[in-house]
C-alpha cells in the first residue's frame, strides 16, 4: 500500500482532495527538483495559447502544416502532414519553428516534440490538447534542454499524477509553467543540443530511406498506373453475391475488383496468401504460467506510419487479458485485422523474439519474401485495400481468419527484395540509434539533476 501524508494548507492552496495528486512519488520528484532551483519553467518560457480557427482565416487555400498527437512517434514528428486552410476543420494552436510541445493528455504524457525543422514562413498548427512552449528573449537557456528535461523521469512523474478530469484527465498548462526549471552550464546545454540535432538527423535519415524504399516498391509494382475512383453509385451480379453470401454494399465497391485485376495484370507470378506465407497459428496461454514476465505487443504499440513497434507493456502471466496468446519471433510480419487499425502492420525487432501478440494480429513468416519486404507489402495500398474488402461485421468489423489467406500477392523476384528489404532494414536501425541517443540525453539530465541533489529517490 502506498501511503502519503500532507498538510491541510497544501490541499486549501491547489484546491486539489484527491490522493492522486499527493502521490508520494510525485512528491519526492518535486522536493528533488526544488532542492536545487527556484527557476520555473516560465520564467524562461512562454506558453502560447492562440487558437487558429480556420473558419475565420481568409486565405482559405493557403497550405499549412498539421501536427495532431497521433503523429509524435518516439518524440519526433513521424506523419509530417500539409492540407489547405479549408481542409483543417477544428480550432488549432500554432506553433514556430524551434517551440517545444508536450500534450497534457494523460495517455499521451509522452507525446513530446522540438519543432526542429518546421518552416518559419508557414502556418504551422498543432491539436489543442498540446501546450507550445517558447523561450523567452534574451534568456540563457535551449530549447532542447527543455525538450529533454520534459521526458525525464522527474518531470513525466509530476505530470502523471497532475491531472484533474474523469474522461480525459489533463494537466493545466499554468500547473507546467510553475514547475521547476533547473539550469545548468551553457556548456551542458550545449551538449544536450548537439545530441539531439543529432538524433533528429538520424531520425530524418531514416525517413528518407524508407520513402526510398515506398518508391521501390510502387516502381516494381507499377502502382503509378493504378487509377481508382471513389464511385457513389455501382451494381454487382446475384452470382457474385451468392458465391460469397455478402449482402453489404460496401464489399462490392469497384475499386476491389480494379486492384485484384491489376494484380492480375503487373507482370508477376500472383498467389494467394496461404500459398505464399505461413499463416502462424502457435498461441501460448501466459495464465500458465502466472508469475512469469511477458513482453505483450497491442495494436496501439505499432505506429501505423513507421511500423515501429514501440513501447510494448510488461505483464506477468497472471494479469494477462484473454487476447494476449499469439507467440511472435524475430523477423515476423503483425498484420492488423481491425478495419480501424489497418495500417498497424509491424515488424518483429531480434529484442521481441518470444513475445506474446494481440489475437487482432494476423502472424505470418514466409520462406519466398524477406520479413522487411513482406512488411513493406502489407504496407501498400494494393494489401490494405484488400484487407478492407475482406473485413466483415458490424460492432467490431474485423478480416475473418479464413479469409485473410484469399488475398492475392504477386511474387516479386529476390534480386528487388533485396534492395527494398537493405533500406527498411537501414531504416529501422537507424530510428534505434536516434532513440537511443535522446535516451542518452535524458539520462544525462537526469544524472545532473541527481547529481545536484541530496534527495535519494524512492
């Protein structure tokens, strides 16, 4: 049981009854913090608080760049995304160039990001659930101090237990600006800014070899020539239905029936699925063993724009819900079978070889596609569209297992494999090393800050 214990005048000054925000953990995190500062984070920050509202703007075709919280992967923006004024719908927040975001969202605590490399002469708009921080002229510190200080354990620990609210609990942005701001030596700083320009580099790097490889793949697949339309209004024969026994109007949309034909026609060898991949069926049940340590993979632990598998939660045997039972290994392919989750198709990294799966991924390995290409594949519109066509029900529409074997891929010689499989493959390892160098960064802010303290943390 953990126990806290504070005074009446902390409770009558915040106004706050709930224990959450008296956890003992947040606590002792903010003794440490004001151990060895009396600077807050805005005294050297402003928070910015315009709302754009798109409605209002008169240049309604003039383009802007959107930043929504879904698309913060590994604290850079992974889904950089442009769309005309007219397009926005809601209110935004804007941003500049170099401000550093987090989102006061509980479940999104960690969603965090330096606008590194966002155009100055541009509208640039962010969702409201972040807070913009900027720094204040003249003053002596770096924004990417204060990006790395943001996802330390200090601070995410008083942000965690900082939020008021029942459906979406938030923190409040005045709460952020009076926390403590420790400053170091411009030389640290200065360390922490070259290593985080570095992981963005790297990070940057990674994008572009995987667009090489997106560009690859549509060039051997001729995706270029593939034109589908949107048709509000279509027919199909009483045979078709009968052979399928579908009577949704959704399943016989043309465009189905156009990309099973340009498989048809691309110039490859085309199989069905389950004559090309091993569709893995080998489920462990962790209850059997209850005290046992499972690394789980969810749907929402793969970024559906990278395929990384991110974060993936830690749970003993006993406490695992009933949908973690696919066991994965190294170099396997995790395709969604949720419509809404489509484009959750992962990649099983050598550090998850073991792991347990959702029961909402498909599991497939095979021996005539490299694991990276087959990803990429299942990354493409010509898979997805199909898994779209496949899915059926009506609460949770999902692929049936004894369909997913009927879709259709065509057989792409090895020699292009290769190439497409080399560049995911750089890609992938290239996204590690700029993790790995902003946990680097965190690690040095969180020694100096311990460093600067006699408090030992719990």
């Amino acid at each position: 049981m953990i126990i806290s214990e504070i005074r009446y005048n902390q409770a009558i000054k915040r106004l706050r009854f709930d224990a959450e925000f008296y956890n003992p953990f947040k606590l002792e995190s903010m003794r440490t913090l004001n151990a060895i500062t009396s600077n807050t984070i805005g005294e050297k920050f402003n928070s910015i608080r315009d709302v754009f509202d798109p409605n209002k703007y008169y240049q309604k075709n003039e383009t802007a760049n959107i930043v929504e919280l879904a698309d913060i992967s590994n604290k850079f923006v992974s889904n950089k995304r442009t769309c005309k004024i007219y397009e926005v719908g809601s209110q935004k927040k804007k941003f500049n160039k170099n401000d550093v975001l987090i989102s006061r969202l509980r479940s999104y605590l960690e969603e965090i990001f330096y606008a590194i490399d966002f155009p100055e002469n541009k509208i640039n708009l962010c969702s409201t659930e972040f807070i913009v921080l900027r720094r204040k002229e003249k003053e002596n510190v770096t924004p990417e101090f204060l990006y790395i200080l943001l996802q330390t354990s200090f601070i995410q620990e008083i942000l965690k237990w900082s939020q008021d609210g029942t459906n979406h609990p938030r923190f409040d942005e005045d709460y952020l600006l009076d926390l403590p701001f420790p400053i170091p030596s411009i030389v640290f700083q200065q360390k922490i800014e070259l290593i985080v320009k570095e992981a963005y580099k790297k990070r940057k790097e990674a994008d572009e070899k995987y667009k090489q490889a997106e560009v690859l793949l549509n060039k051997a697949l001729g995706i270029e020539k593939l034109e589908l339309k949107d048709e509000k209004i279509f027919e199909t024969g009483f045979d078709e239905v009968e052979s399928v026994l579908r009577f949704d109007a959704e399943h016989y949309q043309p465009k189905y029936k156009e990309v099973r034909k340009f498989i048809g026609t691309a110039g490859y060898e085309v199989r069905k699925l389950r004559d090309a991949v091993e569709i893995s069926d080998n489920k462990i049940s962790p209850l059997s063993k209850p005290t046992e340590l499972f690394s789980y993979i969810e749907l929402a632990n793969i970024n559906s724009s990278t395929g990384e598998i991110e974060e993936v939660n830690q749970i003993k045997g006993y406490n695992a819900p009933s949908r973690a039972r696919m066991l994965v290994r190294k170099g396997d392919v995790l395709v969604s079978s949720l419509l809404g989750s489509l484009d959750n198709i992962g990649l099983v990294p050598e550090k998850l070889d073991g792991s347990i799966a959702s029961t909402g991924f498909f599991v497939i390995r095979s021996k005539f596609f490299l694991p990276e290409f087959l990803f990429l594949l299942f990354k493409s519109n010509l898979m997805r569209l199909q898994l779209e066509e496949k899915t059926a029900g009506a609460i949770m529409s999902a692929v049936p297992k004894n369909t997913f074997g009927d879709l259709l891929v065509p057989m792409i010689p090895e020699e292009t494999q290769k190439q497409i499989s080399n560049l995911i493959r750089q890609s992938f390892s290239l996204r590690k090393e700029s993790k790995e160098l902003l946990e680097k960064a965190k690690k040095e802010v969180e020694e100096f800050i311990e460093k600067n303290t006699n408090y030992n943390r719990p």
